[in-house]
C-alpha cells in the first residue's frame, strides 16, 4: 500500500487516499491475518503428531568442557566421559575425499612414554553408529515417525585401536601424519537425549481378562516441554500413548526400572564452552508441514520435493536447484546414507531408477554443504520407495 501511495502525483489525492489506506483498512487487514494465524495455530493443535515433540540436537564439544549439571545435553556415548575408557576417539574435520583418503591411510603411529612406537589403526565410531540404530530402533517400537537424524558431526569420528596385540593407547600420544591438522583428539558429542528408569508406583487391578496390567507413565511428574517414549523389554507387550500418559501393557503386576528416554525440548547453551554447532533435525514448522506428516505424503511433483528440503532448514549451507530422472546416477554423487541401517527389503536400491537431486553451495565450507547434502537427500529418500536418491553439489 504504502509503496503505491507514492504512484499518486496529486498531493491532496495522496493525503486522501493514504488517510483512509493507512488508517482505515490497513488495521482491518491486520486484524484479519491475525484472526488466520489464530484459526491456523488452533487447527495446528488438533492436528499435531506426537512425532514433533522427538527432535534429536546433536552438538560437539571438548571432553573437558562437559557439564554433568546441564540437564540438557548428554554425551551419545557415556563412556565418552569416564576415566579410562577402553578406546581413543578422534574427530576428522576434512571433505568428503579427504575423509576417504584419510581412511585408506596406512602411516599412523602411537608413541608410548618410553618412546617406543606402535602401529595404529582407525575405524568409524562403532558407539555413535550404534547409538542412532538403537534410537532408530526406538522410534519404530514406540510408533512413532521417524526422521533422518543429521549425523554429519557424528560420522567424523573414529576410533583408533593398536594393530599389534591386545595393548591400550592410555597416555600414548597419536600421530596421524600429514592429516594431523584435520584431526581433534578432545573431542565429544552430545545429543539432548536422557535415559531414566521408572519402577511401578500403584496397585495395580488387572484388566477385564484377568491376565494383563496396564502400567501408566505419567508425564505430568515431568518436564512437560520434553518428548518420552518407553524402552522396549521383555515384559512389555504393547504401549500407547493417551492424554499425557504413555500407558504399557504387561504380564507383570509390578516392576522396576524399566527404561525410558526424554527428549528435551530446550537446550541450555550458558554451560562454559558450549559453544559448538547444533546439529538438528526439527526443521522449519509451518502448517502444511503438520498436515503431510499426520495424513501421510506423497511425492508426484517437483515442488512436493523443494518443499520437503525447505522444511529441513539447511539454506544455510546448500540450496536446491534442480532434480531430474536418471537410468544411472553420475560419478561423484553423494548417497543418501545417513539413513544406512533401514533395510530395504522390497525395494532393492540396485533396482530402481535414480533421482537426482543438484544442490548449489551457499557456505563457503566444502565439508558442511556435503554433509547437509547428504542429509537433505536422505530424509527425501523416506518418501520415495520409487527412486534412488542421490545428490550432486555445485
């Protein structure tokens, strides 16, 4: 409005037209956006999965910056921060092609107080692997949506282990060569995960068939900010999730720690030297976002897909340009692998035809716009069982 005042030549014309504009109907216009913000977040409420309250941070750190008293972030693996664990763990820094390189690398040495020196060698993190399988694992047995969790942070360590013998590397100081200036050997991971154990609280009535109990987990006695959901064991047989309770049913009248995992939904960043990049996977929220996430999604059109990456909230590093169908995918493509331990069993990857998905650098950083390359792609390749998803950066 204000931009088409200025077309008016006429003084008086103009005073007319922005006093009964500006005055008059631009407030009458604002209310209303406002009465639609209203009805939309109401709407939004009704409609909410419980799968938006489980997003998972992921942060680096050094070890000795680590604040046990911060009950917003956890290390990934707890042996991260005891005293004499039983492997040295590394962060790898470069690209993709350095990181490649870096793993066929064969001059590694430990050198001991003696000054003797000891082969070693370097394999992926096998604790950080497993851990986002294990909440994979989770996510799928409590029925909840899973979503790529983005493990570019994650995926840059290793562990390094003695190739002669059964020997441990405490106090021997690692030489990596010419990789030295790529390598951090201080370095932790921290996600925004907690797991708690929960016994039975009351006595319990078993249900109409005599058999079964119904154990709640209240989750009014917690932070109500946070997600929960409910290890699997043994003895439970089913779980579902009712007006703030998680209620689990079970053979066993009573029991004890039993396991759960929180989800914070607020990350205390004051504790000295938590400064480091969060990593997440919450994406942008908007309306449509919660509408295909509670009825489902299909992909048949080029913008369903730029919308899936928009929602990622990776603009930051990459942009997407293009996609286009391929009977093969290119040489130098990145895979969507972020999501390797979903089998795919009807749907054989070798099979299928290749979307292929070009990306446009915007952070100067090589390493940070492929990871967040692979990571886009990933979570598009959840909606497609038609096509193989790779990527190309330019």
């Amino acid at each position: 409005m204000k931009q088409r005042l200025t077309e008016i030549s006429d003084i008086d014309e103009r005073s007319v037209a922005k006093e009964v504009l500006l005055k008059g109907l631009l407030p009458a216009v604002k209310a209303l956006e406002e009465r639609y913000r209203s009805l939309e977040e109401r709407i939004r409420r009704e409609v909410e999965i419980p799968g938006s309250r489980f997003a998972v941070y992921t942060m680096m750190i050094r070890k000795q910056d680590y604040d046990p008293t911060n009950m917003t972030w956890f290390p990934v693996c707890g042996e991260d921060v005891q005293e004499g664990a039983r492997c040295r763990r590394i962060y790898f820094r470069g690209n993709a092609k350095e990181k490649r390189d870096f793993e066929k690398a064969t001059c590694f040495s430990a050198i001991d107080k003696e000054g003797n020196v000891h082969p070693i060698g370097i394999r992926r993190s096998e604790d950080y692997s497993m851990a986002i399988e294990s909440l994979y694992k989770l996510f799928v047995y409590n029925r909840i949506p899973w979503q790529t969790v983005n493990t570019a942070d994650l995926e840059r360590f290793y562990d390094v282990y003695p190739l002669e013998g059964e020997g441990h590397l405490e106090g021997c100081e690692l030489s990596f060569g010419e990789w030295d200036g790529m390598v951090d050997q201080d370095r932790i991971s921290l996600w925004n995960l907690e797991r708690f154990t929960f016994r039975c609280m009351k006595f319990m009535v078993p249900c109409l068939d005599g058999k079964h109990y119904e154990h709640e987990l209240n989750l009014e006695d917690y932070d109500p900010d946070s997600g929960y959901m409910v290890e699997g064991n043994e003895d439970i047989l089913s779980i579902r999730y009712e007006n703030g309770r998680i209620w689990m049913t079970s053979f066993q009248e009573t029991f004890e720690d039993w396991c759960a995992w929180r989800f914070s939904g607020h990350q205390d960043m004051e504790s000295h030297g938590y400064r480091g990049r969060v990593l997440g996977n919450a994406g942008k929220e908007n309306f449509a976002g919660y509408l295909a996430q509670r009825y489902g999604q299909g992909i048949h059109s080029r913008t369903e897909i730029y919308r899936i990456v928009e929602r990622l909230g990776v603009e930051e590093w990459v942009r997407l340009v293009d996609c286009r169908i391929r009977e093969r995918e290119a040489d130098g493509s990145f895979q969507a692998d972020m999501n390797r331990f979903i089998r795919e069993e009807f749907f054989p990857m070798e099979t299928r035809r290749v979307l292929e998905l070009t990306f446009e650098r915007v952070d100067g950083t090589v390493a940070c716009a492929e990871d967040m390359l692979r990571y886009a792609i990933s979570q598009v390749q959840l909606h497609l069982d038609e096509y193989k998803c790779v990527g190309i950066l330019i």
